[in-house]
C-alpha cells in the first residue's frame, strides 16, 4: 500500500514518470499474477474436463475471481485521482443469471466490465472464436471458465461440405448451456465490433454514438439460456475524454469515465419465441427483435449524450 501511495503521489508531482512507472507496475504486477494463477486454473481446469468435479470448476471461477480483483486493486491503488461514475441497479447479485449487452468502444471496456461488476455481478463471459484456444494461459483460461466459444464455417466450407450448415449455432449453443448450473453474466457487444467514426459513417448509422446492432448472438443466448436467465442488463460505457487504449487505463489517461447498467424489458411474447427457437425460423420474430433492438439503441444514444452532458455541467 505504501508503494501504491507514492506512485499516486508521483502523478500529482512528476506526470510522464507517474504515467510511466504506473504502466510498469500494472504490466509487471498483471504479469506475474496471470503467471502465478494459470497453474491452478490448469491443474483444476484439466481436473474438471476429465471428471466434472464441481469443486474442481470452482476453484477455476475463485482463482479468477482473485486474478479480477488484484487487478482491481491497481486501478483503486495506483491510478490518480479519477471522476468515474457508476452507477448499477441495486438488486443484481454475483449469485444471479444475467445477459449483459453493451456499446463497445476500446479494449479497455472489457476491463471495466470487470472492475464494475467485483462483489455485484457473476463472472463475466464473452463469446468467443474457437481458434483463442490455442493462444497458451489465455485460450485454455476461456475454455475452462466455460466461455462460449464458436467455431464459424464459411459460405465455401459449407458449399463443399453441407453437413455443416448450422454446425456453427447447434456448438455455440452447447458451449452456453454450460453455464446452465453456475453464475453467469453472458455478456454481448451487440454493435459487432468498436465503435470508429469510420465504421459509423460506411453503416451510415442512425445513432449519433452507436453503430447499428445485431441480433444473432443475444437471440442464441436467450435460445441457450432463456429459462435460467434473472434478466438482460444494458450496459451504456462513455469516455469524456476520447476513447482510450489500453495502456491509457494503466497510465491513469482515464481521468473521467461514466458506466450506466440497468435492467431492459424485452417484451415476453418475444422472449418466448426467441427462447423457443423461432428467431431462426421466422421473418416475423426477426423483424420484431430489431424493432425492440432499436427503440433500445435510441434510448442508449440519448443516455449517452446525457451523460456525457452531465460530466460538462
């Protein structure tokens, strides 16, 4: 603790160095603990694969939990003085089911998903491409913590061999529905990828903030997972300051960040059918999916313009 104080105090007095020995300590620290925790997620990991030990799948989620929460402390301890307002329902719980989805701008918002959601929210998943499992501690780390992990066939690999049409949705669905039993926060960007004013001006979006969001992952989800899910949370990130990379976060670049989570209502009859398999099936389903999706991305582009004016006041 007394080192995170001078490095604190070494922002106030000399910035570059601060920036620059906060960035070392944060590498070095991340480092070490990701070296450290991915013997016991491999030996429990391994453990759980060949037996189904639950204790074994535990110890994987807590040694994470603990692997979060070191990183956490970096970002309470050694970053500057910083103007981050959060703000999350008060009835989630780290024991609850919840679909998470979210605008996506910077590699850092997966970080901050994490540093929001210690003690409030259930370990938080992504889907992922199968082919992060060979990447050594990273891959084999999302395959044990059970993140979906989707093996995507292209139109020439179907054209060739046609018995894998739809191969790609019946996996993704099996890697969701074991998260059936435990905890979960299943999170989506739904916009696809992140935010670029780019990308915005070739999709010739209609929000302001927002690219245009799909519906295919969060209808799986709800067809994996519907019956066990406590709700679907909306997660609304903006950076005042421009979006920021990664290294920013631990050079303490972030001074100002706003998070707003809050539970959204998908109407029940289309819950039902997407739950019910109906979104690949029927135009109508589909239609309606995107109806609700874009009254939800208006209502997030005027949050965000909200809370960006707030930080302005």
């Amino acid at each position: 603790m007394r080192l995170a104080s001078s490095i604190q105090k070494l922002h106030q007095r000399a910035p570059k160095l601060g920036k620059a020995v906060s960035l070392a300590t944060a590498t070095g620290v991340i480092a070490t603990n990701s070296v450290v925790a991915s013997i016991p997620i491999w030996l429990m990991g391994a453990a759980k694969t060949v037996t189904g030990s639950k204790v074994a799948d535990d110890t994987v989620i807590k040694v994470t939990n603990r692997w979060i929460s070191s990183n956490n402390a970096l970002i309470d301890n050694i970053l500057p003085q910083k103007d981050w307002r959060i703000n999350l329902p008060d009835n989630v719980h780290p024991d609850g089911k919840y679909l998470l989805i979210s605008n996506h701008q910077s590699w850092v918002d997966t970080s901050i998903v994490q540093y929001i959601s210690e003690k409030r929210l259930p370990l938080t998943r992504f889907f992922t491409k199968f082919e992060l499992i060979y990447i050594p501690v990273i891959g084999q780390a999302f395959y044990f913590l059970d993140f979906p992990m989707m093996r995507r066939h292209s139109k020439e690999a179907v054209a060739k061999n046609p018995a894998l049409k739809g191969k790609d949705i019946e996996e993704a669905k099996r890697a969701c529905a074991l998260l059936k039993d435990k905890p979960f926060t299943l999170l989506n960007y739904l916009e696809g990828t992140r935010f670029t004013q780019a990308k915005h001006d070739k999709q010739k979006s209609p929000y302001p903030h927002l690219l245009k969001p799909r519906a295919g992952g969060l209808a799986l989800a709800i067809n994996a997972l519907g019956a066990e899910i406590d709700g679907i949370l909306d997660m609304t990130i903006v950076y005042p300051d421009g979006v920021p990379t990664y290294s920013d976060l631990w050079k303490g670049n972030i001074k100002r960040l706003g998070v707003d989570v809050r539970y959204i209502e998908m109407p029940k009859a289309l819950f039902t059918a997407i739950q019910n398999g109906e979104y690949e099936e029927s135009e109508d389903i589909k239609a309606q999916t995107f109806e609700w999706l874009d009254q939800a991305w208006q209502q997030k582009d005027k949050l965000i313009e909200s809370l960006l004016a707030e930080f302005d006041a």
